[in-house]
C-alpha cells in the first residue's frame, strides 16, 4: 500500500477512457476502492485522501502567485498533470460528501 499506487492508479484513470467514464459511476469511496482493487491497485483511504489533497494544495495559487499572474492567452497545450483536474475533482466529491463507505 503506498502513495505511489495511488498515482498510478490516478494515471490509469485519465489515460484510460472506459476506466474515467466508470468514475463517474462510481456512488461511493468504498465502490472507488473495489474498482482500484479489482485493477490491482492496493493502497488506503487515507493515502488516496493524501494524495489529492497534495493536488489540491498544488493547484491552489498562494496571494504573492496571484500577484504575480497576468493575463492573456496561452495557445500551448497544458502540461499533463493539469489534464487530470477532472478526475480530481469527481475523487474529491466522492470523499467530501461525506460517503465514507470502505470495505467489501
């Protein structure tokens, strides 16, 4: 169980278009959990928690950022790990709904 199985898993999820649209089915952390089971991933509640709370934190801009932020378009493609903000943001909702079903 590590932290590093929780990234991977994450990985597959975006890189795996069958894999993201069962995410979106998924009712609660305990059925999130049995999905990355049954693919073989092994780790805990606390440490996919970890894990996107770390996104979350690195996707927050501190206020000396935002001072520092000007605007305008950037026409090139978002590094990958920007990508994955939907798939964040559905785990995040599972976990912060206040559905902490886990186990089976």
């Amino acid at each position: 169980m590590s932290k590093k199985s929780v990234v991977e898993f994450l990985n597959k999820l975006e890189l795996e278009p069958a894999l993201k649209q069962q995410l979106q089915t998924v009712e609660s952390t305990g059925d999130l959990m049995k999905m990355a089971r049954s693919r073989g991933f092994r780790f805990t509640e606390k440490e996919i928690r970890a894990v996107i709370a770390q996104v979350k934190d690195e996707e927050t801009l501190s206020d000396e950022e935002l001072d520092t932020v000007a605007g305008g378009l950037n026409p090139q493609p978002l590094p990958p790990r920007y990508s994955m903000t939907s798939t964040y943001s559905r785990l995040s909702s599972l976990f912060n709904r206040g559905i902490i079903i886990v186990g089976g």
